[in-house]
C-alpha cells in the first residue's frame, strides 16, 4: 500500500505527538484536581460579594456600559486597521516586485476593491451614524 502512494507514515512516527498530547492532559487534569483537593473554600457572604473601593462605601454604579455600536465600530477599526497593515509592506516592495516582473497591481486593486465593499455595506447598514439615542 505504501507503494501506491509514494511515501508511508508509520504509526511509530506519531508516538511523539500522542506522548505530548497525553503529558498536556495529564498536567492540566494534575492542575485542575491538585486545585480541587488543596484549594481554599470560599465561604460567601453579600459584603465579600461587593465591589472593594479602598475601604469606602461604592457609589452609584460601577461603570457606564457600553452600547453595542461601540464594539462593532471597535470591530470595523480592527479590519481597517489589519488592511492597512497589509498595504504598507505592499507598498513598500512594489518596486521590487516590478522589476522582478511579478503582477501585484490586480490583486491589490482586488484586496482595495473587497475592502471598498464592506464600507459601502457599513454605510447602507448605517454603521457609521453616531447619533443614536442615549438608552442607557
């Protein structure tokens, strides 16, 4: 059979992995049960419950919270932010590239091009509108 493919794995080659995949459970399980067995119980009250400020009584809530459109525009500064990360190097090479006679334009006009529609679908969505009203 090993003939018909020209290689053959032999199971005696994966006994390195299945040795450290079977160290990797058996230390976390360690962990988890050495954790179990030793740890301390908490015992839980409403005063150890409650938010620790510096030995003074809490006031008013904790913190605002943040509305969903605050995640999503964080969301669409990541992506933007990983095309740019793209970019750079691309133009930084792009004179190599083009002397060593190897086509970049298409596929970096595609990646602008796909990039390009998903802020046109941000805006139909209406992604970009910050005057939303205050709910919380």
């Amino acid at each position: 059979m090993c003939e018909d493919f020209g290689f053959c794995m032999e199971l005696s080659s994966y006994i390195p992995v299945l040795v450290q995949i079977v160290v990797a459970v058996g230390i976390g399980a360690a962990i988890i049960a050495a954790s179990h067995l030793f740890g301390q119980r908490a015992k839980t009250n409403a005063l150890k419950d409650s938010a620790y400020e510096c030995g003074n009584a809490a006031e008013g809530i904790p913190h605002p919270r943040f509305g969903a459109r605050f995640y999503l525009v964080a969301m669409l500064f990541v992506v933007f932010d990983v095309e740019v990360v793209f970019m750079i190097p691309l133009a930084m090479a792009y004179p190599e590239l083009i002397l060593q006679n190897i086509p970049v334009v298409l596929p970096a006009l595609f990646f602008m091009a796909l990039m390009c529609v998903g802020v046109f679908y941000e805006i139909k969505k209406d992604s970009f509108n910050w005057n939303i009203p205050k709910s919380n």
